[in-house]
C-alpha cells in the first residue's frame, strides 16, 4: 500500500510536467525590417500619406507616428473587408502580414509634424467636447481614451494629435452614418454628435500637441 501510494504521489506530482514540456517556448514574433517597412510605404503608400507619412492632402491622414499596432489592425482591417473602403482594399490586398508590420512599425518610428486648429469660432466648442464630453447627452470625453494631448494609448487607442480636421471629420461622419464598422465604440459616440460638434472637435484635434 505504501508503495502504490508512493508512486500515485509521484505520477501527481510530475503530470503537470508534460504539457508544459509538450508545449514548448511561446514563438517570438520576427523583429520589424524598418528598411523594408520604408521602401514598401514609399512605393505604395507615399503618394498619398506623404513620403514621411505626414500627409499633405487633408483629405488623408497622417500617419507618421501612429502605434503601429493600431496601423496594423486597420490594415488587416481594409484587407479583411471589416473597414470598407475601396482604394485602401485595393492596396491592403497586396501586402503581406510580413508587409504591413514593417510599415506599421516604421511609421511608428517617424515623428508627426504639428498641426493646428483653423476654426477660431468653434474651437471652445470642440475642447469642451474632447475634455469634457457632453453629459447631458452621455457623449463620453475623447480624452479619455485618446489622452488630454491626443497621444492616445498604445495598441488600444489612436494618437489624434495634430490630425487634419478634414480626415477626422470624415471619419466621424462614416462612423456616424454606419458605413465604417469595425469601431462600434467610436460608432457609438459618433452617432450622438451633430454636425457642427463634429466639426468643432475635428478641429481641435488638429491642434493638440
């Protein structure tokens, strides 16, 4: 009896053992190629979103300095369909995994050119709205997630600092409408916003730093 009981302890105590041992090491993920990063963004993604990733057109968005985690799940994003835009499935479709790392993560490493806001008259407007919300109307403040500077919080929630109003406006009103749904909290909070409080806190954004 005392020697099955010996060796009943001992198969206890060494079961955890194997699986762990099965299972081996986590597989690390490849370091980022910024080189490849860069060359892939200059011959595919430059003529829009500017040879730095700071984009001249306002119509487009700036992408320098962005966390990269947040430029791959929108690249993943527009590939997948889940973010439905033509021309940004059209280029997400020809890149790799491999492809969209490397530039997400060399935009990240580019500093974002400061922006500012153009629109005195609703630029109380747009503070009161990214600081503070609207409580009456439960319109959380953008700051919350997105920080009171527009850094936002890695691999959760964009950096907005110094983006063009005209882009974030755009963004909103997509995400207000339902045409552009794969944020449903930002969907949320849109669809609570009019137009000139759209426009106020595009405008704000822009100037943040």
């Amino acid at each position: 009896m005392k020697l099955l009981a010996s060796l009943l302890t001992a198969a206890a105590l060494a079961a955890p053992v194997f699986p762990a041992l099965a299972a081996g090491p986590a597989p690390q993920a490849a370091k980022p190629d910024l080189a490849k990063g860069e060359a892939s963004f200059a011959a595919v993604c430059a003529a829009c979103h500017g040879a730095d990733g700071n984009a001249v057109i306002a119509a487009n968005p700036t992408l320098a300095q962005q966390h990269p985690e947040y430029l791959l799940k929108q690249l993943q994003e527009f590939k997948s369909g889940k973010r439905n835009e033509a021309v940004m499935k059209g280029f997400a479709s020809a890149l790799s995994d491999e492809d969209m790392r490397n530039m997400a993560y060399w935009l990240g490493s580019r500093p974002a050119k400061a922006g500012f806001a153009r629109n005195k008259e609703l630029l109380a407007l747009g503070e009161r709205i990214y600081r503070g919300g609207i409580a009456e109307r439960q319109i959380a403040a953008c700051a919350g997630c997105h920080s009171p500077n527009g850094a936002g919080i890695p691999a959760q929630y964009p950096r907005l600092s110094g983006q063009h109003a005209d882009y974030t406006a755009a963004q909103l009103n997509l995400f207000r409408s339902g045409a552009r749904a794969n944020n449903p909290q930002m969907a949320q909070v849109a669809a609570k916003l009019n137009d000139k409080e759209i426009k106020a806190v595009a405008d704000y954004i822009a100037g943040l730093r």
